[in-house]
C-alpha cells in the first residue's frame, strides 16, 4: 500500500511528540528516512507489533489510538 | 517500567480541583479516590485529601487550552490526559472525552486516573501493552489489577507496603482534611463465589452487593467494578452485617455488630454512627418492604419490623421469621425487596425468591453467582434451565419504588 504524504507527516508528527524521534539541534528541518524508519522500528517494537522499519496499516491504526499526552522512554538503546 | 523521579515523601495529599462532567460527581469522585488505593495498596504511600489550599497532587479537567496548562489537549480520542512527574504534581484529563465508569463505552476514568497518577508518583511508560503503565490506552476491564510491572515499578520507587505504617515526617493537619486508607483493604472478593455479606436496592434503582471491604453493582448486562465500601460511602467500614436502602426516606442504613450509619446517597448524616440498642447486635440482612414501607432486620431465626419515621415498640419482637416470611432460610446472610416487586433472600451461595403473599416460591434455592452475578456455572450448561428469568432479564435501572417526603425525624431504632 503507498502511503500518502498526510499520512506520513503524521506518523512523523506523533513520533516526534512521543518522543521516537528527536529533531536535531542543528542542521536541515528535514528528517533523513533512515532516522525515520529507526524510530518506527522503536515504536513497532515498543508496540509489540511486527518490526518492519515502515508505516503499514496496523503501525498507522496504533498511532490513532487513545493514549496518554507523556512521551514515551522507547528508543533502540531503551528497549536494548 | 521508567523511572522519571520520587517524591521525597511517602504521605502525600491531594486535591481534585475539578472533574470531567461526563460523569455524575460522586462517581467521578470515586473513580479517583479508587486509582490512589491501587498504588497504595502496593507500596507504602497515603494520600491525604484536602478541600483547599496547595496540596501534593492536584487533579483537574481542562478543555483543548487551559491558562493553566501549557499542553493543551485534542478533543474526543487520541490524548485522554497528562500530568506531570514528581515533585510537581499536576494531573489533568481531557474535559472533551466520554469519560465512563462500569462500561466498554468510552474512557473508563478509574484507570485513567491510576495511570496518571503511576506519573505524578514518578512512574514512566511500561513497555508492557497489558500494564498501566502502558502509554496507549487498553479499554474497560472491569477486574482490573496492576501489571506486575506496575508493581514493580512503584516498589522500586517506594519500597514495598509492610502491615506497619508509621515513622517519619510531616504534614500539616491544620486544612479540613479526609483521611482516605490507611487500612489494608484485604483480598479483592469474587462475585462468582456466590456468598455476599450485603445486597441493597438503593437509590436510582441500582442494585448493590456487598462483600468484605468491597461493593459493586449488579446490572442486566453485567457487574460494575469493585470499589472499596470507604471509597463509595466515607467513613463505613467493610465487612457489614446488612444494608437496606428505604425509598420512604431516602436514607441508606448499615448495620455492623453493635453500630448503625445512615447515609443520604453517599453523604453521612450528622451523628451517625449509632448504637444499636433496641435490637440486637450482629444483624444478619435488612430489608424494606414497600408494601407496608417498614424495614424488616434479621438475626437468626427472628426479625424486628421497623418503622423509620415513628417510634416502634419493640417489646414483641424478634418474633419468628418463619411466621411472616415462609419457606425462607435461618441466618441470612443478605435480603431485599427488588424492582420485580419481589423479596429476595441470600444464604451461602443460594438465593430465595418470594411471591406477594412472602412465601417462598417453587424451584429455590437458587444459584446466587450464575443468576445474579451473571458467571458461568462449570456444571450448568444452557440446557439445565437454571435461569430466573425475572433477574437477567430485568432492566435494573428504574426505580418504581414509592418517595416521600424525606422528614427530618431520628430513627427510634437508634440512640
């Protein structure tokens, strides 16, 4: 399935406001894909959903679900 | 589970400022006051609370923006609440969500409030989808318990709850206060084991039962969560000998061993406890009966029949609970009058039901847990008929039952 552009800017904005990714304190706005796929495998890992670095159905159905406004820990070298 | 800091203290007051308004108050109010017994439960923490002025943890509802707030929240899903991390204190739930208790619709404020509560105490998210601390929201679960990850966490924090509470530090008492704990609230009861110390039809039509130090609700469609007896009614200890709630006046009475508490709703009145001292101590189960609207209590195999707004000469009672009240059991362990028009009467794991004339009808005893309780006999199948249709099938929240003018008149029963 493609994902569409909102799509994406949303799973990005919620891994951001939880705490998956962090925006660097210098440098380009702009997240680099590879930090993007490192934080939805944080998330997906976190979530106990199946690990695939990439925004699929049931990654996108986690992130609408009701939850609380505190970040969460999650990062690969938390969950290591 | 994370740790994001601890408060330097173990006896923390609180304040709720305001709640969510989805919610009647007293349940809202109950649903709070349950989520700080989770974590006090389990480590050696009190929670004081205070009607005024600055307290340790301050709960409140607020809309999308708040000027007291700097996160500000999402309408209807997504952020349900936040709150922060010790020493600071503030939790705050979204005003916009369904927030619920005792169902699957909406947002069950109980378990929200716990979680929240896990923050202000220090307590990151879990990264156990099935513990509190889990940041997305799991849903309803109507015998809820902490994660042993929770557990862990809190204890890692505060150590682990011991019998003695005591020693150190602080806290000044001079602010109205009410003291919520520090008793041990004793083993969670399971309503499928069929034995109740109490049932009560009370106000609205809902029907309560009562086990230890617990009370739930019995509905058509299921229970309601198990709150502790102190959580609902303030000041009533557990492990009653009966309850009985008059639509005549519209007060509630408790009885255990020698002592009375009458309650309006979940407000105490002024003087209560009493003594019992016209009828005996250690009742066994009280009802009302609307058709004469006196209240009937129970020990052994008499009862005492109760006028609540006249003075009742007792001199001729107990009489014999067989000459009013035929085919019913010795010793009750709980009784009621129903929406059904009908008196029930509980013993053991076994219920009796009564016609109009108040004779015991055909087919009881019944089984008290797989009629009332709604759980699952593991040697009833469908087939065996054990189904009182009257109690399953019957929407519980009507009340039918008579209301007069509440009089401002001491009950005689009492001192």
């Amino acid at each position: 399935r493609v994902v569409g552009p909102g799509e994406k800017e949303a799973a990005v904005d919620y891994l951001l406001q939880y705490g998956y990714l962090q925006r660097p304190l210098e440098g380009p706005d702009n997240f680099r894909p590879e930090d993007v796929t490192e934080a939805l495998r944080a998330f997906q890992e976190a979530s106990e959903l199946p690990v695939s670095g990439r925004l699929d159905d049931a990654t996108s159905a986690r992130m609408r679900q009701p939850r609380c406004g505190l970040e969460d820990p999650f990062n690969e070298k938390t969950l290591k | 589970y994370l740790l994001l800091g601890r408060w330097r203290k173990k006896h923390l007051t609180f304040r709720i400022v305001n709640l969510p308004s989805t919610l009647p108050s007293y349940t809202a109010r109950a649903a709070v006051l349950q989520a700080f017994q989770y974590w006090s439960s389990v480590a050696p923490l009190t929670f004081r609370e205070v009607k005024a002025g600055w307290a340790d943890i301050r709960l409140s509802s607020h809309g999308r923006h708040s000027p007291h707030c700097s996160s500000s929240f999402d309408g209807p899903g997504r952020v349900l609440a936040h709150a922060d991390i010790p020493e600071l204190g503030s939790v705050h739930f979204d005003e916009e969500e369904l927030w619920t208790e005792g169902t699957y619709r909406g947002v069950n404020l109980r378990i929200i409030a716990a979680h929240e509560l896990g923050h202000a105490l220090g307590l990151g998210h879990s990264r156990y989808t099935q513990a509190l601390m889990a940041p997305v929201y799991a849903g309803y679960r109507p015998y809820f318990k902490l994660h042993p990850d929770d557990v862990a966490g809190i204890q890692a924090l505060y150590g682990k709850k011991s019998p003695e509470i005591g020693e150190e530090e602080e806290e000044d008492t001079t602010l109205p206060t009410t003291t919520l704990v520090p008793t041990e609230p004793g083993p969670m009861p399971d309503p499928c084991s069929g034995d109740l110390d109490a049932v009560m039809l009370g106000p609205r039509g809902k029907t309560y039962a009562f086990k230890g130090n617990y009370v739930w609700t019995v509905t058509a469609s299921g229970l309601g969560p198990l709150f502790q007896v102190s959580a609902l009614w303030e000041g009533l200890p557990g492990n009653l000998d009966a309850a009985v709630y008059s639509p005549r006046t519209q007060w509630i009475h408790f009885f255990k061993g020698d002592k009375v508490w009458r309650y309006t709703n979940f407000k105490m009145s002024p003087g209560f406890p009493k003594k019992l001292n016209r009828v005996g101590p250690n009742l066994d189960a009280a009802l009302y009966w609307p058709i004469n609207k006196k209240v009937f209590l129970f020990k052994g195999s008499g009862y005492w029949q109760w006028d609540e707004l006249a003075t009742t000469d007792f001199s001729h009672y107990p009489k014999p609970t067989k000459g009013l009240f035929t085919g019913v059991p010795d010793q009750p362990s709980a009784a009621m009058s129903w929406l059904d028009g009908r008196v029930y009467f509980f013993k053991g794991k076994q219920y009796w039901r009564l016609n109009q004339q108040l004779q015991a009808e055909k087919g009881f005893p019944r089984d008290t847990a797989h009629n009332w309780m709604h759980c699952r006999s593991p040697n009833t199948t469908a087939s065996d008929g054990d189904t009182d249709s009257s109690v399953t099938g019957t929407t519980l929240n009507s009340d039918g039952s008579p209301r007069d003018t509440i009089l401002d008149v001491v009950p005689s029963v009492t001192d």
